[in-house]
C-alpha cells in the first residue's frame, strides 16, 4: 500500500502540541473558534494558523453557521495515527512491564547484598 | 510477587520524524541502566510478551554494536541491531537502530533511526525516556508500517479476548 501524502502530513498537523491541544477540545464536539481561544490560550490569529494546518490534512472540517464558523474533528483521517501511535503505546507498556519485574529483583537483590555488609 | 508497577508508558510525536516514550520506574536509575543494558536482564523484558529472545548483544562501548532478535510467539524472527554512539554511564545512551526486516528499497542507512535514551532519577524513582530520531521520512514510514501490521495482530488478540471473557 503506498502511504498517500497526507498521511505524512497528518503526522506533521498532530505533532504540534498546540495543534494536538486543539483537536483535544474537538474531540468533545464541535466548538465556535471563540472556544478554541479561549481554551487553548492563543491569541486568534494563531488559532486560526493551527486550524488551517488542520484543515488542509482533513483533520479538522468548518462550517458556516450564522455569523459563527463551527471546527469540528474528523477523526477519519487521524485514526490511522491514533491507532499506531495506541498500538505502539501498548507495545513499550508491556515492555516496560516486564522490566518493572527485573527492576523488583534487582532492588531486592541490592538490600539482600546491603545487610550482608 | 507483588511487582509495584508505575504507570504505563506514554507515546508522543514531538516532530513528524520523533517518536518520544517515556515511563517512569520505582527504582533508582543505576538498576534501570543495568536492565537495560545487561543482556541477560534485557531478554527478560524487551520481548514484551509476544515471543522470546534468542539473542541480546550489547557490546557498550562507543563504536560498539548491539543486536537484539526475538522469536514471536506466531513464529517470526523479528531482529534490530546498531552501534552505541554514545554512553554516559547510568545517564544516557545514544544509539542507532536498523530494523532487519525493512522493505526492499529502503537501505540501512535511510532505514536506521538515532535513540536517545535518557534516565533521570528523582526520589529514588527513575524516568526513562526513549528519544527515537527517525533520519528520513521513509524511516518512519517503516516504522509506522510495521507497528501497524502488530496493531492488527494486537487487535486480534484483543478481539479473542473479549471473546472469552464472554464466555
């Protein structure tokens, strides 16, 4: 399968902790721009920066409504990231599990060797 | 034996070509630096309980390389090796890594990424961080290819389950 641009570039528009902040809010519905300031701590211009970036990989859709432009999260196109990045996530923890196990030895076998001094 | 387990590992892209992870451990740092880089030790873990390691190398020195394979409990031979670039006893690691099974087309060199594994202590607990410095987009490509192969696997297994405690 070959990796379409936007892929890489979805990987780009969530690698900006900003960008990634943004997407949270969304995640919990669709939001006014004004939310997204106010939430994020940005000033608008910036916002609206990230949610270019965000457009423009399909992460995000707006619509008009009224006098109001409503962001809301696509998370079609994020899935593929999200799942890969849980996936490798879950990968390290049980990695990382089974050191903790080595770990537990060690440190017993460190104070065993302390009171024999 | 009660193992004090310290919360999960986190994942973060902070780049489009980095992979951090990080996790934190209830042990002071010396003993995550030698489970980390003690071969015996690091065939206890590293396998992540999907097979068994056949073969952990660790020649740490700068210059030095390392070679870890594992068998998957399906049967396939997954293998990465590199050199240590630098080492800070007990503080840092910096290494590269080539995963064996890269597609054709992608050479070693394209295919390696640069780790950077960092251990702060703090209260007798130690923080482990995993910088993965991916050189080339199609570096982390393979990456993201072959974590996504595991993933369907992973939800198999996950599926199979759910399955039985259904049951």
């Amino acid at each position: 399968m070959a990796r379409a641009a936007t892929t890489a570039d979805a990987f780009n528009a969530v690698a900006e902790p900003r960008r990634r902040q943004i997407l949270d809010v969304l995640a919990g519905g669709e939001r006014p721009v004004n939310d997204l300031v106010r939430v994020v701590g940005l000033a608008q211009p910036q916002v609206s920066k990230h949610l270019r970036v965000l457009r423009e990989v399909g992460a995000v859709d707006v619509r008009g409504d009224g006098r109001q432009r409503l962001y809301r999260l696509n998370g079609h196109a994020l899935k593929p990231i999200h799942d890969w990045v849980k996936n490798y996530e879950r990968s390290w923890s049980d990695r990382f599990d089974q050191l903790d196990v080595v770990l537990e030895e060690l440190k017993q076998k460190e104070e065993g060797d302390d009171s024999d001094a | 034996m009660t193992v004090t387990r310290s919360g999960s590992a986190t994942v973060t892209l902070p780049t489009d070509e980095q992979i951090l992870i990080t996790r934190e451990f209830d042990a002071p740092r010396e003993l995550v630096y030698e489970a980390f880089t003690t071969p015996d030790l690091v065939k206890r873990w590293w396998h992540a309980n999907r097979g068994e390691m056949t073969i952990a190398e660790i020649d740490l020195r700068v210059g030095g390389k390392w070679r870890y394979v594992m068998v998957t409990d399906d049967g396939f031979e997954v293998g990465f090796h590199g050199e240590y670039r630098e080492i800070v006893p007990n503080e840092r690691i910096v290494s590269t890594e080539v995963y064996e099974g890269l597609p054709e087309g992608v050479s070693q060199e394209d295919g390696a990424t640069v780790n950077t594994a960092t251990f702060t202590e703090a209260d007798g607990r130690t923080t482990l961080t995993i910088l993965v410095q991916t050189t080339s987009k199609a570096s982390r490509d393979a990456i993201i290819d072959s974590g996504m192969e595991t993933g369907l696997q992973d939800a198999l297994d996950l599926l199979e389950q759910a399955a039985l405690s259904l049951r």
